[in-house]
C-alpha cells in the first residue's frame, strides 16, 4: 500500500497546523530542541519541515522591511484567531438542520486552531466555502449548495466577510502585510503526504526522547487535562 493511501485526505489536511506548532515550540523552547537533537534532530531536519510546510501553505519569501517592524502580520494573526472559533460554530450552526450534506462537506476534518494555527484553519475553511459555491465536480447539488452558502451568510458570514477573511490570511501569511489575496490553488496531496511523512518520523521520536508532559503539549503531541480529570470530588 502506497504512502497517498495510508492517510485520508482530511488527515493531511489536518498536518499544517501539527506541524506548525510542533515547530514553533521546536524553535522557541531550548529544553526541547536539545532532548530532540539527542535523537537526532539537526538544524537541516528543522528547516526541511519549515520547507515542506511552506509549501503546502503557498508561502513565497519575501524581503524584511527596513524600517520599523510591521505589526500587519501579527495582527491579522490575532484577528484570525479571534474569528476561528465563532466562524466554525456558525457555520455548523447554518447548516446542521438543514444541510447536512453541504455541512459535512464544509467542515469533515477541519476544526478551529490557536495562534498562528487560526490562519491554516480559516484558509482551509474558506477553501470549502469556495468549493461548496464554484466547484464544477458538485454542479449536480448546486442549488442547495447555494442555499447553504445563502444559510451561512445569513449568519454574518457573506461574501464581503469571507473576502476579508482571506485578505487576513494573506496579510498574516506575507511577511511585509503588502500581499494581496493569492488565488486558491490546494496543494498537491503528495506535498501534504510529504509533511505528513516528515510529522510522523519526528513526532515518534519526540515521544521517546520527551517525557515532560508540558513539553509534549507544546509540541502538541498531548492535551491538557479538564479540570473535571483533576478534580478529585469529579
């Protein structure tokens, strides 16, 4: 069985923002890079999952402003992050009732995220919001796909909203803030099944050279338990 069928498609999908905050905390936490190159993870290992991700992102470098730092990034990111989990409640309200069909469409294996994890998650549901509207391989269900849409923005979330939200997602996602919206192109199944390859072997590797709990839910390979777990009256 070849790698591109050992995961679902929505698996993937769900790699970016894994790897994204299995790297950030790789980069920012010293304790936790040094336990990880004791099983040998260099510096080249780090930037070939910065450069994987990159790729199924559609991140294109771009050069540092030399004057003052640019908060237009940082900010989007915040704003997306502020949206994701309001966006995701209402859209499954919309459609749960009603559209089941276009509701699992829109939202199988995608789910809120924090951080800098919020702009994947958006991008992604925009993506299906898209599909859901223009896709030519679901013209069979097209009017209640666009009912769908029309029960989703009724909600708030309309045309002039899902075209700020990608202008936030490209805006967090250009370096400069200076970027206008990309069109969407979804990566290749065989560069997220790369990533996916690249999460996997690290990922493992963690879980043997990292015992500390809180180190593994930085590197979001644990949950924090509910406080109902640790309330011993619970």
């Amino acid at each position: 069985m070849s790698n591109e069928t050992t995961h679902s498609l929505s698996t993937l999908e769900q790699t970016p923002a894994r790897v994204l905050t299995f790297l950030r905390a790789a980069g920012t936490s010293p304790e936790i890079r040094a336990l990880l190159a004791a099983r040998g993870y260099s510096d080249s290992d780090h930037e070939e999952g910065w450069t994987l991700l990159h790729q199924v992102s559609g991140h294109r470098p771009a050069p540092l402003p030399a004057t003052a730092p640019d908060t237009t990034a940082r900010d989007a990111i915040n704003a997306l992050d502020n949206w994701d989990e309001d966006g995701y409640r209402l859209v499954r309200a919309a459609l749960a009732r009603r559209f089941p069909e276009q509701m699992i469409f829109v939202l199988e294996g995608l789910a809120p995220a924090r951080g800098a994890g919020a702009v994947l998650s958006v991008k992604n549901l925009l993506d299906r919001l898209d599909a859901l509207e223009t896709s030519p391989e679901r013209a069979g269900s097209r009017k209640q796909d666009l009912a769908a849409i029309e029960a989703i923005a009724s909600k708030g979330i309309t045309g002039e909203e899902r075209a700020r939200l990608r202008a936030l997602v490209a805006a967090a996602q250009a370096p400069t803030g200076a970027a206008s919206p990309a069109p969407v192109v979804p990566p290749p199944v065989q560069d997220l099944q790369a990533l996916k390859d690249w999460f996997d072997e690290w990922a493992e590797t963690a879980r043997v050279a990292i015992k500390r709990r809180d180190h593994l839910i930085r590197l979001g390979l644990a949950r924090r338990k509910s406080r109902k777990q640790n309330d011993p009256a619970a």
